[in-house]
C-alpha cells in the first residue's frame, strides 16, 4: 500500500507542459515587403530601359552642352549628351551620350554621327532651325560592320545616309572645276543627285569623284553614260550658228554635274562593278572619241622647239592622239650637251594599245613599232601662229633605237623635222654628188658623142637613098589621097545630107551648153538645192 502510494504521490508532483499557439506575424511587415519589391522591380525596370553609353570625338564641342545637346535620328530624339571633356593630349573633345534602349544593335562600325549646326552658304542652306533649338547631333545607323562603342564623329554631314535610296558612281577628272561636295547632279537639267566628296588619287595625277544619284533616276545610268562639269556656259559654233547650252543660275555659281546616256555603236549595258566614268570638262568634249586611259612619253630634241607649248598637240598621220604637257631644258653633266625634254600625254587606245602594252613588263608592242621605225618629229601645226605640234610616224631606214625607262617616264626616240630635215635631205643630195664619177660621165660622154656623129653621117646617107627611091611613091601616094579628099568633099557639101544632120547636131549641143550654163548659175547662187532640192 506505501508503494503505491508514494508512486501515486511521485506522478502528481511532476510540472505539465503548457502547450500554447504560435501568434501570426503582424500585417505591419507586408508594408515594407511591398515596397522592397516594387523597388526591386523598379530597379529592374530602369535597368532593362536603359539605353547604352557611347563615345564620339569630334574637333570642336562647338553648340554642344552636357544635359541638354539631343541625339536625333529623323528628328526624333534618341539619346542626350551626359558629358563633355577633352581628350588627354587636348587634342580632341570627346563626347560621352546615353541611348534609348533598342538601338544597340545598330551601333557598329557603319554607324556615322555628326553635329547639326546651322549652315548658309551659296551651296548649302541648312539646319536653320538650330537657330532657337541649339545645336544636335545626327545619327546615321547601320547594322554593317562589328559592335562598338566609340565612335569619331564626321565633321561635315554626309551627303548619303543609310536611309536614302539611290547609288553611288565613281567619276574621274583631270581638273575638278567648281564642283564641291553638295553640288548638284542634273539629267536633262532636272535636279536627281549630287556630289558625295572628291579625292586626289595616290599617283596625283587626276581627282576621283563620287556622286550619289538618288533612286529612280540611278537606273538611267548605263555602261555608255557620260558626266561633264555642268558649269558656265557651254557655246559651240556652228553652220547654223552659236548654240548655247546653259544650265540652272545656281549650277553657274555653285557648280554641277550633267550626264545623259548617248546613241552610241556601243550598246549600253548595266554598270559592271567598280566602273569608273569619266568626268569630261564640257558637254562638246563627251562627243570625242572616249578614251579613259592615258600614258605619259618622254621625248628629247637637240634643235629648236620655237612654238611648241604647253597644250600643242600631238598627232599621228593627222590624228590627234595627245598634248603637250611640259617643254624644258635640261643640262648633261657628263656631256655639257643641253637638251630639250618634252613631256607629253597619249592616248594609247587610239592606237589600238592597253594600259599593260606601255608598261615596261609588258611593252613588247610598243618596242615592236619603235623597232618599225616608230619616231616623233616637229611639224608646223598652224602657219599663220607659227605654233608646232609633234608628229608621230613610221620613218623608213631609222637608227635602231631602245625605249628608255630608267626616267620618270619612258623616252621615245625622235627625228629631226621641220627646217632641219630639209638641211638634212640637202646635206644627203650633196653628198650623194660628190660621190657621182664625174671623170667617168665625161669620157663615156665623149664617146657617146663620137658614136652620135657617126649615127647621123649614117642617117645623111639614108635621106639620100629615100629621097631616090620613095619620093615617086610619095607622089603616086599623095595623089590618091587628093582623090579621097574630093570624094569627102562631096559628103560633107552644105546641100548634103551628112551635113544637114551635123547642122541639126551642132544646135542641139547649143542648147544643152545653155541648159548646163543655167543650171551652174543656179547652183553658184543656191548650192543648197543640191541637197534639199529645188524649193517651191
């Protein structure tokens, strides 16, 4: 009974656990667990909106301001300017701008920027409205070429954007004129492009030219097209008087180019790539011969060159082939010999030559006519001026001569000409006498006139034996022949019928004479009607 009672007291004394609920938590936190969110979002928002940063140089940061200079395509803005500064060796400025979101693609190499600034020239007429929104900057995009980030801006504003249909041709001119980048290109006097820029090539010896002719009017250009400086006054005379081809008054003062597609044996094709056309100095000038590549000569003379200037021609048998660049003197230091070099310009093709048979690798052609006797030669080009040209030709029995291409350009031989050829025919004439055998001539002489006394001794004595033996025939001969004459008479008699007909034959051959009188001086005083027929 203890046992059980002291267990029973053990259970009683024991402590019981309280069990109590867990309290929710306060609403108060949701508070700030919303707004961390929709602050985490709101980060992430401004994060995935955010455009990318960019750097542009330029040369000045004229009109530019940070916070406020706009980045613009097709007027509608793209970016702003976040900061302006110099670059480290004070050269440059470089500018630091933030983009809209969605343009990074179109960040790459082709992707050009510039400043629009306010432009008013006698050319150009432009971003007047900078005038009150301030200075911006363009952007022409591009998905060509590999991303990037840095930029350097163009100093002028492209002539063709990326946004802009049409092609760009490449021109080649000796002389550039009064064209600028900006300058017109017309067809038919009608506006459909302009000029993109301009450069002079590596050789300098001629400008390339780049116009943009804008779509549709770029398919007019075909393989046979022909460009002229536009500019001026382009005057001709001809029989039916002065012709005057004169484009707009702001292409007179600004400059242009012109092209149209003539009638031609050659037919016009599409532009094959890399075509380059040639840019002639006139309109009369692109209805020559065309010849796009040229070849400059060198030619030495011993004797005078009175006349021979700059611009003379250069001819072969009457044909044009070139000009005179460069007449000058020039002094052997080994020989003390002075020399006259002249420098010329040809058109190889005319002779039916490329570019690579004038090349010194490849001038096996050209050495074949010099080896024919292929030499140039003064000649009088104009009597009245006293102006030379020089003349090319084959000259029979020339000297052997080698092309020499150790100059600047190739030396072709010459023969003397004008005055000294003549000195030179003289010269051969007497020497050609000196070497007669005169002392021959005169004995074999003196015996051919012993032989011609004996001849004519000879032929005394045959007019002897015929005077003997052929007079009575003669006689006998000329008395038939009076015999003949009287029977003609009778003929020809003025009642005879033969000459009733001569008589009728003689008056129409009158008339005729009169008609052919009246028709000369009808045609000395109208020489037109041989052509156009007599008018009404």
């Amino acid at each position: 009974m203890a046992d059980d009672s002291t267990s029973g007291s053990g259970q009683s004394d024991a402590p019981q656990a309280i069990v109590r609920a867990r309290p929710r938590p306060s609403s108060v936190w949701l508070i700030p667990l919303v707004a961390a969110v929709v602050g985490l979002y709101l980060a992430y928002w401004a994060w995935s909106e955010q455009g990318p940063t960019v750097q542009i140089v330029f040369e000045s940061a004229e009109g530019l301001e940070a916070g406020k200079t706009r980045l613009k395509y097709k007027e509608v803005d793209i970016g702003v300017v976040e900061a302006v500064e110099l670059t480290d060796d004070l050269t440059q400025v470089r500018v630091t701008a933030n983009l809209v979101n969605g343009v990074s693609r179109y960040l790459t190499e082709g992707t050009r920027f510039w400043v629009v600034r306010a432009v008013v020239s006698a050319g150009q007429i432009s971003g007047l409205g900078t005038f009150l929104s301030g200075a911006y900057i363009a952007v022409d995009p591009s998905e060509e070429g590999a991303r990037t980030y840095e930029f350097t801006g163009l100093e002028k504003a492209p002539v063709v954007t990326s946004d802009k249909p049409g092609t760009l041709f490449d021109l080649r001119a000796q002389e550039l004129g009064s064209v600028e980048v900006g300058s017109p290109v017309y067809y038919r006097w009608l506006r459909v492009g302009q000029i993109a820029g301009y450069s002079l090539d590596l050789a300098g010896e001629s400008i390339s030219v780049q116009v943009f002719i804008e779509a549709p009017h770029d398919r007019r250009v075909r393989s046979t097209t022909r460009f002229w400086n536009a500019s001026g006054l382009d005057a001709v005379v001809t029989a039916e008087g002065i012709q005057i081809d004169s484009p707009s008054l702001i292409s007179m003062m600004v400059g242009g180019i012109a092209f149209e597609t003539p009638a031609t044996v050659t037919v016009a094709r599409d532009v094959p790539e890399n075509m380059v056309f040639e840019l002639y100095p006139n309109k009369q000038a692109t209805r020559r011969p065309r010849y796009l590549f040229k070849s400059r000569f060198l030619l030495y003379f011993d004797g005078s060159v009175s006349g021979l200037v700059q611009g003379s021609p250069v001819e072969f048998r009457g044909i044009k082939l070139g000009e005179v660049l460069d007449v000058d003197l020039e002094l052997d230091r080994e020989t003390g010999e002075i020399r006259i070099p002249v420098v010329i310009e040809i058109e190889p093709e005319r002779l039916g030559l490329t570019k690579r048979d004038v090349e010194e690798d490849g001038s096996d052609r050209v050495s074949d006519l010099v080896a024919r006797g292929f030499r140039a030669r003064l000649a009088t080009g104009n009597i009245l001026t006293g102006q030379k040209a020089i003349d090319f030709d084959f000259i029979e029995d020339a000297s052997p001569v080698a092309i020499d291409y150790t100059r600047t350009y190739p030396i072709l031989p010459t023969v003397s000409g004008g005055l000294d050829a003549i000195t030179e025919r003289v010269a051969r004439i007497v020497d050609k006498v000196d070497r007669l055998p005169i002392a021959s001539i005169g004995k074999n002489l003196d015996e051919v006139l012993i032989s011609l006394s004996s001849t004519l001794v000879a032929m005394e004595g045959l007019a002897g034996a015929a005077k003997r033996d052929l007079l009575p025939s003669m006689t006998a001969s000329l008395a038939s022949l009076e015999d003949t004459l009287s029977s003609a008479d009778s003929l020809i008699a003025p009642d005879s019928a033969i000459a009733r007909e001569l008589e009728h034959l003689m008056a129409d051959l009158s008339t005729a004479a009169r008609s052919l009188r009246v028709l000369a001086e009808r045609l000395e005083e109208h020489p037109e009607e041989l052509l156009r027929g007599k008018g009404e």
